[in-house]
C-alpha cells in the first residue's frame, strides 16, 4: 500500500510541478535558441474592422462604441461593426443612434451564438485587419497601434494583448481571477518569443483578414483561429503593452459555468482540431491546456498519499500544507457568499480547486456530447455592478 501511495504522491507533485513551473520553464530555455526576430514597424496603419458580437449589451455598449472611436489609430482606417445576436434590450437602438460612419450594425434575426456573428462580420468587413473584442472590454486608445505594428512583417498572422480585471477584486473570485491571468501572462510572453502563442485573449486579439475562415459555432474563436493560423505557417505574437480591462463576476454560479464552458470547448478543439497539434504545438496544448485541465487529479493523488503515508516526517508535514491550502480554499468559498475581502493568498487557492471542479465538468461534458455554441453571458460582469462607469454615447 505504502509503495502505491508512494507513487501516487510523486505521479501528482511532478504533475502540478511540470504544469506551474516546468512548462514554463522550458519555454525560457527554449527562448535562448528559437527565438523570432519580428519585423515591426511603429508606422503601420492597415484599414482595421473591429469585430463586437453583442448579446444584450444595453449596459455597455454605448461606451464601447464610444471608446473605440477615440483610439489613437487613424479614423479613416478604422471601421466597427457590431453584431446584434437577436438582442431583445435596447442594444440595437443604441448602436443605430450613433452618428458616425464607421459604425454598422448587423442584426441576426435569430439567436446563433458568439460565432455565427462573428462569421457574418466577418464577411462584411473592409478592413485587412480584424480586430476582436468584447462589449465590456475596456482597451487603452494605444494599444491597436501597438498591436498592428507586428503584422507588418509578413510572418506574423496573429497578434494578442491580455486582460487584467477591471473590478471585483477584494472577493474570491474577483482576486483568484486577477491573480490567474497574471499568471497566464507568463504564459503568454514565454511563447510570444518563439512566435507560438497558444491561445489568444478574446477580448482583444486581431487577425490578418486573409486568414479568417469561419469559425466553428462549438469551439472558442480565441482558440481555433491560433491554432489554424499557426498551423499556416504564422507566427502568433503577445503584445505586452496592450491590456484590456474588463469587469468581473463575484458569483460562484457564474464563473462556475464560465470555466466549464471553456474547458469543455478546449477538449472539444483538442479533437477536431487534432491536425494542427503536431510537435510543438502538440506539446504545448498538452502542457498549457490539457494538463491544467485536468489539476484535479493530481491534487487528489497528492492529498490521499499523504494521508496513507502521514507517519513519515515529510508527508506529514507535505500534509500539513495541504490543509492550510484547502482551509483557505474553503475561507475563499464561504467569503464569496458571506462578501468578505479576500487577498490573493487565499483567493489564488479557493480559484485553483474551484476552476478544477469545473474544468472535470467541463470535460464530462464535451465527452458526453454538450455542445456551447450558445452561452448566457455572465450579469454581474456587465454595467455598473462591474466597476464601469457610465459614458456618454457619441452622437
């Protein structure tokens, strides 16, 4: 038994090692000798289409549109195209109140989810560059300059920023999410170096027009649109300067459902997009994705071998931590419903075990055949509730 639980302990702490620290590791070393050499130009400006795909983003969607408008990029090479899917709020009369040319709205008469929209945008727009985003992202007027710039060299197809949380940061979800995608911002500039980012943020992230193909309605846009492009022969780029803000949920129930539909679309786009994992790539969804999917079952494998083998001086003491982990992992549970301030270091540990239980839901539920092709977006991450303060819509 105790040589079992020996494995066991070793199999999950090597697993959780290799994940958090060994993956990126060796993303750094590989740096020093693969490095790409971009040829930028600070003076680029393509015509650029942004892309909106809006459900009821009554709350948001004037000081979007307002905001996107003021970027420091040429209004002559910029063009914003929104697309309406079935909203029955007041979405559609805001977006055709503003008096500005650059502005379409595309309405859908029937709802079909993120990606459809996208697919129809797509089709319609001008602009050699297509430039993602979402009603309630909050991007500095810089960054699509500072973005657009790599696409001058013809190498690159694909290019994006990361998000930082607008609001909602005391709280467990708000602080473990915020705590998360710094992390993930790692990620991102370790694999920018060797011009083979993963993954790309779908609040902000732009594209060569002449590579879209449509997306599929069940996969994640953000996910299928990298693997493809770099399965092309380009490379995808990290822009470290261009944040965007965008606000949060503090509700379990939703960022549960948030992490369970990105989990399960990613083991869903690990198997039809199969083709495009080869080598590196293939090494990579499997270090960055798959593993970190699937936290859980380490986490179980170390919890119980030290619990069989707690006589020994150092699981004992291997167990003692984990108690102190998961004790503020429940601290960070109950401080999510009672609205108690949570700092980072009991915040990141309730994010880790909760995103786990909800990436194995995700992954039962893409082996079960559930399908996310349309989603309700998370309320308290819209509007005022998320920290967003209320602009003037331009006339």
């Amino acid at each position: 038994m105790n040589n079992l639980a020996m494995v066991a302990f070793w199999t999950g702490a090597i697993w959780v090692a290799y994940t958090y620290a060994g993956y990126p590791l060796l993303l750094w070393l590989m740096g020093f000798f693969r490095r790409v050499n971009v040829a930028s130009r600070d003076d680029y400006r393509p015509m650029v289409s942004v892309l909106i795909a809006a459900r009821n983003e009554e709350q948001d969607i004037g000081w979007k549109i307002a905001e996107t408008l003021a970027w420091d990029y040429p209004s002559e090479r910029l063009e914003v195209l929104v697309g309406s899917d079935a909203s029955d709020d007041a979405t559609d009369e805001i977006v055709t109140n503003i008096r500005d040319p650059r502005v379409k709205l595309v309405r859908m008469p029937q709802r079909g989810g993120k990606a459809r929209v996208l697919n129809r945008l797509a089709q319609l727009a001008q602009g050699q560059i297509l430039f993602f985003t979402d009603a309630n992202a909050h991007i500095a007027p810089h960054c699509l300059a500072r973005m657009v710039r790599h696409l001058a060299d013809p190498r690159v197809g694909c290019v994006t920023g990361g998000t930082r949380p607008l609001a909602g940061g005391e709280q467990a979800i708000g602080s473990g999410a915020s705590a998360f995608l710094s992390f993930e911002t790692i990620f991102y500039r370790l694999e920018s170096r060797l011009g083979s980012v993963l993954a790309c943020d779908g609040a902000i992230f732009c594209i060569r027009r002449s590579l879209y193909a449509p997306v599929s309605p069940e996969l994640a846009n953000d996910l299928e649109l990298p693997l493809r492009i770099h399965d092309a022969g380009f490379w995808i780029l990290h822009e470290p300067e261009a944040i965007v803000r965008e606000g949060d949920t503090n509700s379990p129930r939703e960022e549960f459902a948030r992490r369970r539909r990105i989990c399960a679309q990613g083991m869903l786009a690990m198997w039809r997009l199969r083709a495009t994992l080869r080598g590196r790539r293939g090494w990579q969804f499997f270090s960055h994705k798959l593993l970190r999917y699937l936290t859980l079952a380490p986490l179980v494998l170390v919890l119980f071998s030290a619990v069989v083998l707690r006589r020994e001086p150092l699981f004992a003491a291997v167990l003692i931590v984990q108690a102190v982990f998961y004790g503020a992992a429940v601290y960070g549970f109950a401080s999510t419903f009672l609205h108690w301030k949570s700092g980072k270091l009991v915040a990141a540990p309730f994010y880790i075990v909760f995103g786990s239980i909800g990436a194995i839901a995700g992954i039962v539920d893409a082996c079960r055949g559930r399908r996310f092709d349309v989603w309700e977006m998370p309320a308290l991450s819209r509007g005022r509730q998320a920290g967003v303060p209320s602009s003037s819509v331009p006339k």
